[in-house]
C-alpha cells in the first residue's frame, strides 16, 4: 500500500487549525480507511460490469459508508466572504454508530479545503482520499472509539460546483453581491463535508455571518423580521436529505401573501413576484385537503437572480424559484404548483438514490397537473397534461433506450445526467395510468396514504413496488398487471395502449396552422384572441423544421413574437429561428441567452445552433455569457457546444 497523508489538527486560541502533515506507513485501522476509497470505486466498477443489475438501496454516488455510521443532526457555523467568494466556518456532525468496528468514518467533499478535525476539543487524524471526476473526495477520519460527533473546519473553493458568487451587476438591484446555493444532485459536498446521499436524512442548525447590509436565508425557519446585523440563527427540526440544504445571500425583502406563504426577493422583483404566486396559499390548501397536512410550517419563495440553472428548487421551507417565470399572467406558475407538491413527494418521501429519482418527480409532476386543476380547472389541467405528453414524446425520440427506463443505471455517470423528462413525465403517466384504472378517489386515497406511510423516510423503487403490490394490487387485482407495473418502471419506451392525454384547447389550432402553412388563411387572419401561453406554445413547437423566409416574417410581424415576454413562448421562437436561420431574431436570441441561466432554455437553443451550423455564434455567445451562468450550466452547455466537459 502505498504511503499517504496524514494530517493532525492544533487548538489555538479556541479554533482548531492544521498543525502538520506528515508520510507514515499506515497501521491496520489506518490501512482500512486508505482503502475506503479505493473500495468505493472499486464497488462502482464492479456493479457496472456488463450484465450486472444495480443495487437497491445502493448509493453509487456518495463515497461515505452510511451503513456504518449514520449522521443526524448538522450544525454549521459558517462565514460568507464575497472578497475571496468562499464560505468558511465548521460543520459539527452528530451520528449514530450502526455497529462496534470503529472503523474510520468516510465523508463525501469537492474541492473542500479541510483545516482540521476535531472531537470533544481534541485533532482527530484525517486524509483526503483520491478524487473521483464525478463523485469528488472522500474525507477518511479516523474516529476515537467514545465519541458521536466531530467538527470540521472548512473552507470551500471559490468555484464550488453549489454555489454561485454574483457581482452586483448581475443583480436585479445592481447595488449588491448575491449568493446562492444548488444542492442537487450531489452538490452539497461542494459546501459541506457529509454524508451526501439522499437515503441520509438529517436535522440541523446554523449560523450565518453575512455582510451587514444583506440578508440570509435558507432552507429552514426564516424570520424576515430579523434585524439586518450580520448574523442569521436557523433551524430545521424535520429530518432532510443533504441535497435539500439551501443557503442565499442578498439583499433580500420579504412579502406575505397568506397565512403560510410569503416571497422573498430583491426589492426591484418583490412586488411583482407577490402579485404573480398570489394563488401560492390556495395551492397550499386545496392540495391538504387532497394528500393531507403539510409538515413544514411555512412555504415561502425565494426568487433568484436569472443565472438560477433550474425552473425551481423544492428546498423545505423556502422553494428557489427563477424569475422566468414573472409573465405577469399567472401563465407559468405550474411551476410554483410543482415545487409546492414537492413538499409531499420528494421531501416527506425521498428517492433513496438519484436511480430511483422518479418517485421524486414522476409524483410530483402528476400532483401538479391535479393542484393546476384544484385552482384553474379542467381546461387548464387538459393542457398541462398535454404539453408534458408532448414533451416527454420528444425526449423519447432523442435518448438511448437505457436512458428512457424510469429506475435507470447511473452508475459511473454524473447524477445530473438523471434530470429528463422520463422521471418526469413517463413517472406521472404511469401514475396517471394508475388512477385511470382504480378511479381518481381510489388513487388519492392510495397517494394520501402512501404520504403518511413513508413520511421523513427514503425508499427505493423496489420499496414502492412492495407497497404497490400490498395495496392497490390487493384491493384492484382484477384492474391491475404486474408485468405492466414492470414494464412502465424497468422497460424503456412507453408501454402499449397507454394514455395520451389531449386538449380540445390545441386540436383546434391544428387545422388553423395547417391552413396558414397551405397559405390559405393569412398570419394576421388567425384569430389569436384569449390564447393562453400553452396554446401559443403548442402551436409553435408543432409547426414543421422547415419555414420559409416570407413565413417566418409573417408571423413575426402578426404576433411579434420576436419580442414576447413570456420566456416560454419566446424560447419556442427563439427554437423555430435558430433552426430556420432567422437572422431578424438573432439579437433577442443573444440577449436571452446572455440574460437566462435556466438550462432548459440554453442547453437546447446551444445544441439546435451547433446542429445548424452556427458553431462560431454558438462559442461566442457562451463566451460572452459563462462568467453569469451558474457552474452546473457552464458544465452542461460546455458539453453541447465543445462536445467536453468545462475546464
């Protein structure tokens, strides 16, 4: 074996510092924990042999042995420093001993500088074990036999992969810094040293030091009252998995607009953000009385700079929203509805690895469509069901069939590769198969049961198939199939005979497309009056690859759809443009690309622009815009456009 590291730790003045480092041959105990993570990818390679099926209940993505030692309660105390964009502080870990080895305790970390460990206020040896590109560094501690929590002091890097450091000028506000964390997949590792795997759920508390003339929150109890000094005390009571710790950092004003909601945002955004989710606190309710009580307290938003890489972010509490989605119609906020639903599937019962991802948001895009229906009605449930049918048939003729099973094989390949919408919309129309079969009051007795049954816990894809098979198949035998259940969850495709859901809303613009395209009825003819955002998207994405110079102007000039504030339409647009060479379009196409971060825009309008030969505008617009996208986008974009991995 070959010789490593071995650091100890020093009390001075009460903080816990490197003392020294030193080469040793390791002892029987320190030959184990070396050999942690080559255990680790040694597991990873071996599940991933040919014809070997993962695991259940195997986290192939975290290095921490988590069957070995179990952490409960995190304690952070944690200083932002925009200057060097780092955060510093010590995370103390609380964990319970799942058996009398003593073996060394394995931490998942990226790019973490650890400064020391310590227990009970003495150094505790420590190394850091070899970094995997995907999984980071194990963080191996070598654990005296009576103790049940460390603190380790840390320091991030300044390009961790959760966090994004902003300059004011990439603020609404354009006066302050701003800070913002994104957990998942695997990203928490990247700002604190843990057990980074979603079957680990936890408590904790923290401390945040800030400039004074910003503000804190995170995903736990926030007091917008709490006076601007600095300093922000926090508190999550209820156990949660480590990707759903938050932290943001800005200047940040508050809003109510319920009972138990309310928004955060910066003061430019924060009136028109409360007037756009202002049906926040009826979603809330109606979806109680349906899947029963919500366990969190409170449910607020906190709107993000456009850098934000995602629609939204479910953290407990307080969900991330992006600022996409102000159209000032209310046309987008289904996704409000689906962070909101996530506070049943996904943070009261949690996918216990991202394989089994689904049952995070397969649930939670059917429970979307039913809130969009509780609130707007059938029509606008018809549509929302429609479109995500739409979508998921284009994600279907664009993936290898390894990648359109819903409990799909990510080992050795980067957990954000696992975001598509077949966890999301093939998830949601089996379970809308489901209550098709047993009847809608069956199925949401089964959901608001199966919620109380799993609460606060993780489970796998076999763990639900299990309940299935102990309720709704017991009680629905003669509706339901056990090889059709099989075939939704572990085949790619969509099974035979499987719904197709539809809206009379768009079957009516299809004949009205096909006659303007016949040039038989006029752009400025169609009677576009009361559309709403879905139809105008429907009739755009159904429109052939290939338009004429003469259309493309047609429309635009009857619509101006070049200029349309709803980023969703704009971006089916911006799509038709790009691929038709619409020259017209192309500074608004460089401006949202410069302005959005959200990679459901960027990564398919960078792909069709690479496709179409537009290589060199492709590189230079990334160029232009990379120091403003979030790390996850300046990954995934990096991708499409120089077909490898950012630097």
């Amino acid at each position: 074996m070959l010789p490593r590291l071995l650091c100890t730790s020093l009390i001075v003045g009460g903080l816990a510092v490197a003392a020294g480092c030193s080469k040793t041959e390791p002892s029987k105990t320190e030959a184990e924990s070396a050999s942690a993570p080559v255990k680790a990818a040694a597991l990873i390679e071996k599940k991933t042999a040919a014809g070997k099926t993962p695991e259940s209940g195997v986290d192939y993505h975290s290095f921490a042995n988590s069957n070995d030692y179990q952490v409960q309660h995190l304690d952070l105390d944690l200083t932002v420093d925009f200057s060097r964009k780092v955060l510093e502080g010590v995370a103390t870990l609380d964990f319970k001993r799942l058996n009398d080895k003593n073996l060394p305790m394995v931490l998942d970390t990226r790019e973490l500088e650890v400064l020391s460990v310590t227990a009970n206020g003495a150094p505790v040896p420590f190394s850091m074990g070899e970094k995997d590109s995907h999984l980071g560094t194990p963080l191996n501690i070598e654990l005296p036999e009576d103790v049940d929590s460390i603190a380790i002091r840390y320091r991030t890097a300044p390009g961790a992969s959760g966090v994004q450091w902003l300059e004011p000028q990439q603020t609404a506000g354009k006066q302050y810094p701003f800070l913002f964390t994104q957990a998942q997949a695997i990203h928490a590792r990247s700002f604190i040293p843990l057990q980074d795997s979603p079957k680990v759920r936890i408590t904790y508390n923290a401390t945040v030091r800030t400039p004074k003339e910003l503000r804190a929150v995170m995903s736990a109890n926030n007091d917008p009252q709490a006076a601007k000094d600095g300093v922000y005390e926090f508190e999550m009571p209820q156990p949660i998995p480590s990707y759903l710790i938050a932290l943001a950092v800005g200047d940040l004003a508050f809003k109510p607009m319920g009972e138990r909601t309310g928004v955060y945002a910066e003061p430019a955004l924060l009136e028109s953000a409360a007037a756009e989710f202002a049906d926040t606190e009826s979603m809330l309710e109606v979806t109680e009385k349906v899947y029963g009580p919500y366990h969190w307290d409170r449910y607020d938003l906190l709107i993000l700079p456009p850098s934000f890489p995602f629609g939204g972010m479910e953290n407990p509490r307080l969900s991330f929203i992006t600022p996409t989605v102000i159209a000032g119609d209310k046309s987008l906020v289904a996704l409000i509805a689906h962070e909101l639903a996530h506070s049943w599937s996904g943070n009261l019962v949690t996918n216990a690895s991202w394989r089994d991802l689904w049952l995070n948001e397969g649930f939670t895009t059917y429970l979307t469509n039913r809130i969009m229906q509780f609130v707007y009605g059938d029509e606008r449930y018809q549509m929302e069901m429609a479109l995500g049918y739409d979508d998921l048939q284009a994600d279907l003729a664009d993936k290898e069939p390894r990648d359109e099973i819903m409990a799909i094989d990510l080992r050795g390949r980067d957990p954000d590769e696992v975001f598509s919408n077949i966890p999301y919309e093939k998830g949601s129309l089996f379970l809308y198969e489901l209550e098709q079969k047993v009847g809608r009051e069956a199925f949401d007795r089964f959901l608001m049961e199966y919620f109380n049954h799993f609460s606060f816990q993780s489970i796998t894809t076999e763990d639900f198939v299990q309940y299935l098979d102990k309720t709704l198949l017991v009680e629905h035998g003669d509706k339901l199939d056990r090889e059709r259940i099989h075939e939704w969850i572990f085949e790619p495709g969509i099974p035979e005979g499987a719904p197709h859901p539809q809206s009379d809303a768009f079957s009516k613009l299809d004949p009205l497309r096909q006659q303007w395209l016949d040039g038989k009825l006029a752009a400025k003819d169609i009677d576009t009056k009361g559309w709403t955002f879905h139809q105008w998207k429907y009739f755009l994405d159904g429109m052939p690859e290939k338009l004429t110079e003469a259309q493309l102007k047609a429309l635009d000039s009857a619509f101006g759809l070049t200029q349309s504030r709803n980023n969703e339409v704009a971006f089916s647009w911006l799509m038709i443009a790009v691929r038709n060479d619409y020259a017209p379009a192309f500074e608004r196409l460089e401006h949202f690309l410069t302005s959005i971060g959200r990679n459901k825009f960027l990564r398919p309008l960078y792909r069709t622009m690479v496709e179409t030969g537009k290589q060199d505008m492709a590189e230079r617009i990334f160029e232009q815009a990379r120091t403003g996208y979030h790390p996850l986008s300046v990954k995934v974009n990096s991708q499409v456009i120089y077909g490898k991995k950012a630097d």
